[in-house]
C-alpha cells in the first residue's frame, strides 16, 4: 500500500471537493419526496378532534379527582418524559409519582381547564399539542396557570403522550 501525501497548495481544493462530494452525497438523500398514502388520506380534522377529546378526557378525570385515569392517556413506558420547571422526569411510573406528591390531596388538584389549544398533526403518527391550563384551587392553595407543550404519538389505542413540557406562569 502506498500513501501519497497532498501538497499544502493542493489541500485546500481538495477539501473543497470533498465537501462538495459530501453535499451533494447528503442532498440526493434528501430530495422531496410525494406524501405517504396513508397521509394523504388522513382526515386532519378528526384527528385534532380526536386529540381534543383525550384532553378533555384528561381534564375530566382530574376533575373528578383520578389521577391514574389522567395518566391513562400518556404512553406508559420509560420513554415518556415529563417536564416542569428545571424538573425533568422520565417513564410512566416516576411521573404518575410525581403527580401524586405534587398534588396530594383534592384541594390541591383542584378544577383544571385546558384553553388556548392549538393541535398541529404532524404525521399519521405524530402530532404537536400547545395549550394553557388553569387550576383554580381553594382554602390552603393558590390558583396556578401556565402553558404546556405535548408530543403526542398515536398507538393502536388512540392518541398518548410521549413527551409533556408544562410551565406554571410567573405571578
């Protein structure tokens, strides 16, 4: 095997053709491509309406204090994350605690509202979920509100949550 060494003149086009090469390699990768049928005829409308149901769902059952029927709408596995705060909590399990130590009694959960719900489907699988909730809480607790951001992916039960990023609003 020989190794020809490149002159210092030479380095700087043929890292230039390299690069190109490279470029042009990662583009005929990437040229657009027609949507998947199955994307095609998704009906988008039903879809968000069906994510708008889970998260009605999910605001009844906190209403009527059941946690775990909460819950039951986010994937249940170690691959969700929950976020809140500078807080970062991963799989079902560790998050399901998270709400029960956060919210350890009625008068803590209080009444949930969702507004401001903005549905975007992304794909026949993924979707992205920006809305703002309110509890309104009485006796020893103060109102909280924020924002959250939802990655919701859909299993063959219906839409879930893989990845949940909520913010309480500052006072």
């Amino acid at each position: 095997m020989q190794i020809t060494m490149v002159p210092n003149e030479m380095k700087g086009i043929f890292r230039a053709t390299l690069l190109t090469m490279l470029f042009a390699a990662v583009l005929s990768g990437c040229e657009a491509q027609p949507p998947a049928a199955e994307d095609v005829q998704m009906d988008t409308a039903a879809e968000r309406e069906a994510i708008r149901a889970v998260l009605m769902g999910q605001q009844d059952a906190w209403n009527s204090g059941d946690i775990e029927a909460f819950m039951a709408d986010y994937i249940q596995s170690d691959t969700l994350r929950f976020t809140s705060g500078a807080t970062v909590q991963y799989g079902w399990d560790a998050t399901l605690q998270r709400y029960y130590t956060a919210y350890p009694d009625r008068g803590a959960m209080g009444e949930l509202t969702f507004s401001d719900l903005t549905v975007d489907i992304l794909s026949a699988e993924w979707a992205l979920v920006f809305g703002a909730f309110h509890l309104k809480r009485d006796g020893d607790y103060e109102d909280v509100g924020g924002r959250y951001t939802l990655l919701m992916h859909r299993e063959a039960d219906g839409w879930k949550v893989l990845y949940d990023h909520t913010s309480r609003a500052e006072s």
